[in-house]
C-alpha cells in the first residue's frame, strides 16, 4: 500500500473529464473557456496549468476566443502560489536551483549524521545529488509521515531542517512555495489581493494534482467558482506517488466528455497505448520507425530526418522534439549530438551550460582569478581573446566582488558582442541568457549568509550547475521556443509538435528498472512507500491506475512501473500531430556484443500498426563514416574539456589512440575537405570560431 493511499479531496465546481488521447488540451479547453465567457468577462477568469510547459501556446489558442485585446491569464500553479506568497508578511526571496545546489552543500558540509548507513553513505561523491532529489522531492509532497526505518527519517529531519535554514535567513526553494502558500492561506483571515482578482478559477490538468495540491486548490478558491479539466488516466506525475486514477481521489461534480476518436495514426498508437483501445482501420499513417546501430547513430538519423522534413515540408525547428523517458536518460547527450550536426535545441531538463562556449568562458576566467593564474584556463582564454592579458592581470579584478569582476569582464572583452557575431539568432539568445544566469549566481555567492563569497566557492557552484538536471516531479520553468525540443516525456504531456521522434524504444528504457536513488536499493524501496516520489502499490491498486495492466499480477511493485513506461512512451506519441518516429539502436558502443531489442511494447504496436522504417541510403557510406569520425573528435574534446567541471575519469591512452587512429585516415584519405573539418571541429571545441 502506498504512504498516501486513496486521499479523497472534496471540491465545489465541475470536473470536465476526458480520454488522455485525442485533440491538444488547448482544443478541449477552449469550449469550457467560452462558456465562462458566457457569464465573465477575460479579466475575471484564471486558468491554472499544473506543468508550466506550453502556456504561451494555451494563452494564444485561448485568446482568439476573446473579443476584446485582453489576453486571458493562465498561470503555472506554482506561478500562482508565488503570487499568493509574496503578499505574505515573510515574502521570502525564492532561490534558482542551482542557488538551491550551492546552499544545499552548504549545509551538508556542516550537518553531522546520526545514522550509521548515512554517515557511511555520505563520504560517496553521489551523496550530495542523493540528498539534493530526496528533498527536493520530500519538500515538494510536505508529507507528514513516520517512517519505520532510521535512516528515512534522518532524511526526512535533515529535509526539515534544510527548509529552517532558507526560511531563517529569508529563502524558499521552490518545491516549497505550494506548502508555504497553502499554510499562509490557511492561517490568515485576509485574503491576498490576487485572489480577489478572479471570479472564477478554470483548472486544467488536475488528474496531475497530488493531495497537497488539491487541498491548496481548495483553499485558494473558497469564494470563487471553480472549474476544472483532467483526464482519466492519464496522470504520470501525481501516480509515482500516489495511485489510482483521478476520480479514486477528487469528489466533484463530474462531466464526462465523449471526446472524438483519434483520428491520426499518433493519436490511434497514444490511445492503444494508454487503454489497450483497438486501432481503427483508416488514417493510421504518419508512422515510422528509426533502427540504428547504435545510440549515436540514431540521433544521426533523427537529425538528418529532421532537416529532410524542414525541406519537404517547409517546418521550422520548433516544430520537432525529440522525446526520451525520463530525466535519467542521455539528455544531454542527445542535445550535443543534434548540435554538433547544426540542429538548434531547446530543453529545461539540462541547461546545457557545460556546452556553451560564452559559460565556461567565464567559468575558466572565475578559474583563472581563483587560482592565481590557472595555465590550462588562461590557454583557454587566450584562444578566445588574445589580448585577455590587459583586462585579467590586472591585479584589482581579482579582489572586486565576482560578480563585479565578471562583469568586467563580460563588458571590457564584448563578450556578448562576439557572441552575437559569431553565433545564429537564437544561439546567441541563449547564451546571452546563459551569461545572466551565471552573473546571477555569482551575486547569490556574494549576498547569502551561508555561503563563502569567494571565488572558490563560485567556482564549486557553477561547476554544481554545469552537472544539473531538473528531477522527473518537478520543473518551473517553461520551454524555450525556436529550437528542436529535447527533453523528457513528461516535459511534452498536454503539448504537440508537428513530429516527434521517441528515442530508445528498447527493452532496458520501455520498460526500465525504475531508478530512485542509489542510497536505497529498489529490494528495499518496496518496503519504504514513504519514500518521496516512490509508490508501493497493491495488485488492486495497479489495476485501478492502468487500464493496460494484466489481471494475473505476481509482483505488483514492477508490474505499476512497467505499465507507467507503458504511459510515458503514450504520452510522447500523444505529442506528435502529423508525424511519431519510433527509435532503437541495436548495440551500446561502450558495450559491444551486448545487442538492445526492440521494446515489448513496440512489438505489440507492430501486430496493431503499420510502421514505414526510415533509411538515408545517401549517408550510410563515406559520409556516415566522416561524421562518425568527426563526432568522435567532438565527444574526445568534450570529455577533456569538462573533467575539471564534472570530476570525471578521462583515459588519454585511449583518446590519444583514437586520435592516432583518425590522423591515419587523414593521411589516407582523397578527401581534402576532410581534414578541414576536423581542424575546425577542434577550433569550435575551444570556441575559437563559431559553426556554421
């Protein structure tokens, strides 16, 4: 059974429930819209969204319903609980994550273990992340559980006891904001002007809401209607932990909508997916599917499909996305290998500040005034400004503020000057915000109590942050637009793209071993259900969450996290309007021998649908095999490159061999633009020219 259970909220207002398959949630929302126009005008209606993704589309498809030039609100949840805590009397100053990830270290370096297992547990270099999830996750639900197991409940006090510090000295983090603003809401008399703003408050993806969330919901809308919109079965963040379907916890007055059939073949393989619904007969094209060697070569031929489809039918790069499981997938990797064949991105789940020239920039001139002349950052420098000499030796920089000294910097080298000559439109943009975000944390560094203001300790956490990536359960920023979309499926619920490729349709990631965290083995999960963001259901309880699930179920705990993979790929072919791509990869190239096989659930897809395989015939010879070459200069460098950053093993035997080995083909090759290449390659890998 899980720490929660069936927790039943009881709300006044409508629920409007429809399949998780079928039209944009835009689409279905628009006609509730319109009839809270009926009776308000734009101004008094609020729409919550409870994943920030996508609402500068939803405002858009919303506001051509509207006959007046007042756009409709539509707010993040967490947005809308910023709002309501700022008009507390504590209005505390909310921390980035990667402040969060400075602060956090911060006070594990001073926190003393009382538990054995921990104690152990924290001399690993992995104890910091561990700890950062855990409550980061425990901060987000606010459970008020009692473990029966020592070592959960030390986790469970340290998490209180980090959430004491940030409030002493005047912080939130922002998995917090939702329990702060509900205790604000809860204990005041005076309502917060935002709330007096609204008459009525349109919910849309409420299947997602945890029991938290609901009670908030209810406490912030106990004088205006309530309306809300959610899908049945169709919740992948609330169901890690909590199980069931939505009506299993939320008592409102309930609308079913007997929405359409889906139509397109993505829509038909989302709809099969989630409740085992039969295919129709018709319209099941836009189908396809990659096969690739291996990992590399199937982002390879994404790529190469993606600039195909930008030809053949005039999309632009923001109509793609590129969709992996979870934030434990090779993200990252994905985002460098589309990059490095001149695909612009887009993610929340990695800022992706490691691969940005203008950052680690400043990362090595922060290196640079940390150590009194670091020989490996000033050649670094050097190759991106020659004359650096002038503005770094000077011997005042190194004792201003570091956030006045990069600064400097930045302004004395035109660093964004160069950026924006050297780089496209929207590369530009993001590393110009990228510069901010750094600037940012170095006067976090400077104006916090708990931290050291000096540049070691802003080097420790820009180094903290090249390594981030957002958590599964949580995100609170939206998706950049004018790149390909890289990200996690949960990132693409309830939006839609033109095409969408799914990567990694293999048996080890659809379904996977669910990963949690390395402090606990997932034998001794099971017996844990109080463990944050963690479910341990019952057989009932995993029949009553997913429709797909067998009636026979020996091991409830892997059946739930299987038929939740089952959900997830639905949830990315959900996303593609017009075009799904289905991708494996046949071995690991760390790992040869040792060959991948297709997903059950793409074998099952295959007995139900008809899938076109994709092959470009025109780059599966000398030019494959330049790429291969050429990316595999890329991933050497980078490896170099980021160790000092990541703390990461580099064997330079082996890239010194692989290097030997490419010069031979240099030497043998007929093809003279060839070497070029690979001297540019290097070039660009120490941001010394831009790609064209």
């Amino acid at each position: 059974m899980s720490a929660i259970g069936h927790t039943m909220s009881e709300l006044p207002g409508e629920l409007h429930l429809f399949s998780p398959t079928g039209p944009p949630i835009e689409e279905r929302v628009a006609p509730i819209f319109v009839e809270c126009l009926s009776e308000h005008d734009v101004g008094d209606i609020l729409v919550l969204k409870r994943f920030p993704t996508g609402i500068e589309t939803f405002t858009d498809i919303l506001a051509t319903h509207v006959d007046t030039v007042e756009r409709p609100e539509v707010m993040s949840l967490t947005r809308f609980a910023r709002t309501i805590l700022e008009a507390s009397p504590q209005n505390p100053t909310l921390v980035s994550q990667h402040e969060r990830a400075a602060v956090l270290a911060s006070v594990l370096s001073e926190y003393e273990w009382a538990d054995s297992f921990l104690q152990q547990a924290s001399a690993f270099d992995a104890f910091e992340d561990d700890v950062g999830r855990f409550t980061l996750a425990a901060a987000w639900q606010n459970q008020n559980v009692d473990p029966n197991d020592s070592s959960l409940t030390e986790l469970f006090d340290f998490t209180a006891h980090l959430q004491e510090v940030l409030a002493t000295n005047g912080y939130a983090e922002r998995a917090s904001i939702i329990p702060r603003a509900l205790e604000y809401l809860e204990a005041e008399t005076a309502r917060p002007p935002i709330l007096d703003q609204f008459d009525v408050i349109l919910t849309v993806e409420v299947e997602e809401f945890s029991a938290l969330e609901r009670r908030f919901l209810a406490a912030a809308s106990t004088d205006t209607d309530l309306v809300c919109v959610g899908e049945r079965h169709g919740s992948i963040q609330r169901v890690r932990n909590e199980p069931g379907d939505i009506t299993d916890h939320l008592r409102m007055e309930t609308i079913d909508h007997d929405s359409s059939r889906p139509i397109s073949g993505p829509a038909q393989v989302a709809a099969y997916l989630t409740t085992g619904e039969a295919p129709q007969l018709a319209a099941t094209d836009g189908l396809f599917e990659i096969t690739e060697e291996t990992f590399a070569d199937q982002v390879q031929t994404v790529a190469e499909e993606i600039e195909r489809r930008r030809t053949t039918e005039g999309w632009s790069y923001d109509e793609f996305a590129v969709v992996l499981k979870d934030s434990s997938s090779p993200i990252q990797e994905t985002v460098r290998i589309l990059q490095q064949a001149g695909i612009p991105t887009a993610s929340i789940t990695t800022s992706a500040l490691s691969d940005d020239p203008a950052a680690r920039e400043l990362y090595h001139v922060a290196r640079s005034l940390e150590s009194g002349g670091d020989d490996q950052s000033r050649t670094l420098l050097e190759a991106r400004v020659p004359d650096f000499t002038t503005i770094l030796d000077d011997d005042e920089l190194a004792t201003e503020p570091v956030s006045n000294a990069l600064t400097t910097w930045v302004l004395d080298t035109d660093l964004k000057q160069r950026v924006a000559a050297n780089e496209s439109r929207l590369e530009a943009r993001i590393q110009f915000q990228h510069i901010g975000r750094i600037l940012d944390l170095a006067r976090f560094v400077e104006d916090c109590p708990l931290l050291d203001s000096s540049w070691d300790a802003f080097c420790q956490a820009l180094e903290r942050a090249f390594r981030y990536s957002a958590p599964d359960f949580y995100s609170e920023v939206d998706v950049k637009e004018g790149g390909v979309l890289v990200d996690s499926a949960r990132v693409v619920k309830n939006a839609s793209w033109k095409a969408v490729f799914v990567l990694n349709v293999v048996e080890e990631e659809y379904p996977a071993v669910p990963r949690f965290s390395s402090l606990f083995p997932i034998a001794q999960l099971k017996s844990l259900p109080e463990y944050p963001a963690v479910t341990s259901p019952t057989r009932d309880e995993v029949r009553e969450t997913f429709p797909t699930a067998d009636d026979d179920i020996n091991h409830p705990f892997s059946a739930y996290y299987t038929e939740l993979s089952r959900r997830l790929l639905a949830v990315g072919a959900n996303a593609a309007t017009d075009q799904l791509y289905f991708c494996t990869y046949t071995e690991n190239a760390a790992d040869p021998g040792k060959y991948k096989q297709p997903s059950r659930f793409l074998q099952q897809l295959r007995d139900q649908f008809e899938f076109d395989s994709i092959t470009h015939e025109d780059v599966h010879s000398q030019g494959r095999a330049a790429t291969r070459v050429l990316s595999s200069v890329d991933r050497a460098l980078q490896d170099v490159r980021t160790a000092p950053v990541t703390g990461g093993d580099v064997d330079l035997n082996a890239i010194e061999t692989q290097f030997g080995a490419i010069q031979q083909l240099l030497d043998e090759t007929d093809d003279p633009g060839l070497e070029a290449a690979f001297e540019a390659h290097v070039d660009f890998a120490e941001g010394r020219v831009r790609r064209d």
